[in-house]
C-alpha cells in the first residue's frame, strides 16, 4: 500500500509541475498583454510652492511623457534608487533595463491657489491610468481642494488639511476655492459641492465617467472634461453636453469634420450645423427607437482610438440595425446630398420547385422593401422585360401586369392602378415595392425569422 502510494506521489509531482509551469506562462502572456499603468502622487502645499512625488508604474519608456508648464527641481529616480533622466523631449533614460517604475520629484511657483491647476504633472500618453492623489496642505487658509477624480478621502488635522482622490484619468486638475463648502453624491457618476445644501431630485444623467461640479453664482465658470464650475445649476443641462464633446475629443480622430458634428448630434440629440451630418442625423431620427440610440452609443465605443470614417459609421449603423449599408459613404461622395438610409438584409426565395434562392430586401423608415423584378423572378413567374419603355411584364393566372422600373404605378389587364400610401419606391434606378403591396398583389407567403425572411408562392 504504502509503495503504491508512493508511486502515485512521484507520478504527480511532475504532473503539478507541468500545470504551474502551463499557469504562470498563460499569467505572463495575459500580463504581457494587458500592462497595468497607474501613478500615485502626493501632494504638498505651502503658502506660495507646491511640491510633487509623482510615481509611474507599468510605463513604457519609449512613450515620451508631456513636461509641465514651469517646472523647476526636476528629480527621477527608479523604484530601486538608481537615478534616471527626463529628456527634453520627455523621453526618461536610465543604465538599467526593462524598468517600467519610476519616481518623479519636483516644484512648481504656486501664487494663486483659486486657479485651476491643469497643467501641472507629467503626463502619459495614455488614457486608462489609474490615478491616485494624495494631497496635503500646510498653508493654514480656510477652503476646499477639489478635482475631477473622486474624492475618497478627507481629513483636517492641527496643522495640515489632507485629501485623497483617486480614479481612471491621465489628465488629473485640481482647484481650490476659499470658504466651507457642501459634498453631495449623486451617484457614483456625480458629485456636487455647492456653499448649501443642493436639491437633486430630476437632475439629467451626465455620462462621460465621474464629473465634478462647484456651484457658486459668485465663481466664474470653469469647464474642464469632467470637472466644472458653474453659476446655477441650471447650467448642468450643457455639462452633459460639454463632458460628450471633450469624450469625442479625446477618444476618436476624425477623416471629415461633418462626422464629429454628426456624432455630437446622436450623443447630446440636438439637430448638428453641417449639411452632411444634419441630413444624415434626419435620416435616423426617422429609423432608430431608443434602444437602438443606446445600442448606437455602445457600438461607437468599441472604436475609440480610431479614426472614424463613412466606412465605419456604415459598419456600426450595420449592427445596430442588422443589415448592410452604404448610406454614410454616399452622403460623402455627394455635396448636396440625396442618399437614403436603406438597410440591406438577408432574404430567402422559395420557388415553386422548392429552391431556396437568396435575394436582398430593404429597410426604410422602418418599412421593408423588395426589388420587384427581381423577387418575380426568383419566385418563377412569367416576368418579360420591355426594353425599349424601361418596364416589364409579369403573368399570372389570366392577368397581366406591367410595371415600370420608375414610375410608381402599375397596369392590370390594361387598367391603370397605384397602390395605396406610395407603395412603390425608386432606389438606384431600381423599382422596390413595399412588403404589404407585394404580399397583397401575389399572394404570397412572408414568414419573418431572426435571421433571414423567407418568401413563398401560395398558388
């Protein structure tokens, strides 16, 4: 017993080995993939200096980092006290290899504590940086700091007020304004400081991640993304307003101007300026429910960081609605634009001899359009093309239609007949017909399914 089970220890012991081995490798690859960068700084402030200790983790050196405006006393160090250098070009150059961490000390001349601070780290070039500022002030003056990251923490002790704030930025402001002043969490989005208490009740949702707001009718006001001084709060209506501008700012780049006016006009509802993109924004006021604008915002997120062009906005408006388009990339090539906002989808034709033959139908406005040549004869019928007058013929059980590739009207046994509420539609030269009409002049059979629409001939 006792060698069987020893057998067994020494059969596993490599097995164990070879699972920790096959962890720490797929741990490395994910770290390797997904690096963490985060800086944590403190803060000191005296009467007329401010001293910062800004510690980078997670950066790569071949990221130039942005100087401060009047920085003066610039020290670096690596996280192992070797000593470092920040370049004019804010390169940071060391003997040492694969550091990432590093250490940053220096002042800047503070003589107006009331202004805001913007300008005043190294900054990465990234935007995803877990920030933490611990801020201590000695200066002995009654008032508030305030920033556009959360505030976690604060505490006034004999001699020194202290603050924490902390959260996802890279670009941290901080202001600081005299007097006792009343906090008021919202949510975990917003956060008011106001002189009294502040009724909260119908406040609109302002997104953009967490946003600041001072409310004085004494202070001038002050917009900075996600941090903002305001007279009234009545104004908080344009801060929800404001904090979209600076997220398509900061996140997206742009091939024409029209697609970030376009943009804002889906984001803050509001008709845009631009010809191109007010025609377009009609356009999908027209077709998109509000779960469809929500749908619209998610779906722009996932190409932050890249350049927006008309292909793009087609392939989102593709999957918002299911279905395939081309209407931004017409909208660009025409100066005075007549592009319709026609979705493409995926339609199935059962024939009489049972074939399933694939055809496209359309979406405008939220009505469903055939091409009816092309349907006819996909389902069989007798359809005979007139060249000479651009129509067609197509027979069926003694009648006679013929229908006119642009003209919305149609002729039965000689007779003239136009359907009801403008049945037809002329797209790119093409005759469609709406689903109703088809379905009523051929009695046919339209059986809608998640992911495609199957046509049949009933006779």
């Amino acid at each position: 017993m006792f060698r069987k089970s020893l057998l067994i220890v020494l059969f596993l012991i490599p097995v164990c080995g070879v699972i920790l081995v096959w962890q720490w490798n797929v741990y490395s690859n994910t770290q390797e993939k997904k690096p963490i960068v985060s800086q944590n700084i403190l803060v000191h402030i005296q009467e007329n200096s401010l001293s910062v200790t800004q510690r980078l983790s997670g950066m790569d050196v071949s990221k130039a980092l942005m100087w401060p405006q009047q920085v003066q006393d610039v020290s670096c160090v690596t996280v192992d006290g070797e000593a470092c250098r920040i370049t004019d070009e804010g390169f940071v150059t060391t003997t040492l290899r694969n550091v990432d961490e590093f250490i940053l000390t220096y002042h800047l001349n503070k003589s107006e504590k009331t202004s805001l601070m913007v300008d005043w780290l190294f900054k990465i070039k990234e935007r995803n940086i877990f920030t933490t500022i611990e801020l201590s002030d000695s200066s002995e003056v009654e008032g508030n700091w305030f920033s556009n990251l959360p505030e976690v923490a604060k505490k006034q002790l004999d001699l020194v007020e202290y603050y924490q704030f902390e959260g996802v930025n890279s670009s941290p402001v901080l202001y600081w304004q005299p007097g006792s002043w009343v906090k008021t969490d919202i949510n975990k989005q917003l956060t008011l400081f106001s002189n009294q208490s502040i009724e909260a009740i119908g406040l609109p949702t302002i997104g953009g991640g967490h946003t600041t707001i001072i409310v004085d009718a004494s202070l001038s006001s002050v917009h900075y993304p996600n941090f903002h001084v305001l007279s009234s709060l009545s104004e908080i209506e344009d801060v929800a307003k404001l904090n979209k501008v600076a997220y398509l700012n900061e996140r997206f780049n742009y091939s024409d101007d029209w697609i970030k006016d376009f943009l804002l006009a889906t984001l803050v509802q509001e008709v845009p300026s631009a010809e191109k993109s007010q025609y377009a924004y009609h356009e999908f006021q027209y077709v998109f429910s509000d779960e469809e604008w929500d749908t619209w915002e998610k779906e722009l997120s996932k190409w932050e960081d890249e350049v927006i062009t008309p292909t793009v906005l087609d392939s989102i408006t593709g999957k918002v609605l299911n279905g395939e388009t081309e209407f931004f990339k017409q909208i660009a090539q025409q100066p005075n634009t007549d592009a319709v906002l026609m979705m493409k989808l995926p339609t199935v034709i059962q024939n009489k001899s049972k074939r399933s033959l694939p055809i496209s139908s359309y979406m405008y406005k939220n009505e469903r359009l055939y091409p009816l040549r092309e349907t006819l004869i996909q389902l069989d019928y007798s359809v005979k093309t007139l060249s000479s007058e651009s129509s067609f013929l197509v027979q069926q059980k003694g009648k006679m239609y013929r229908f006119y590739d642009l003209r919305s009207y149609y002729i039965l046994n000689e007779e003239e007949f136009s359907l009801a509420d403008d049945s037809f539609f002329i797209w790119n030269d093409t005759l469609l017909i709406k689903e109703k009409a088809l379905s009523n002049l051929f009695q046919l059979t339209i059986e809608k399914q998640p992911q495609a629409i199957t046509i049949k001939r009933n006779d």
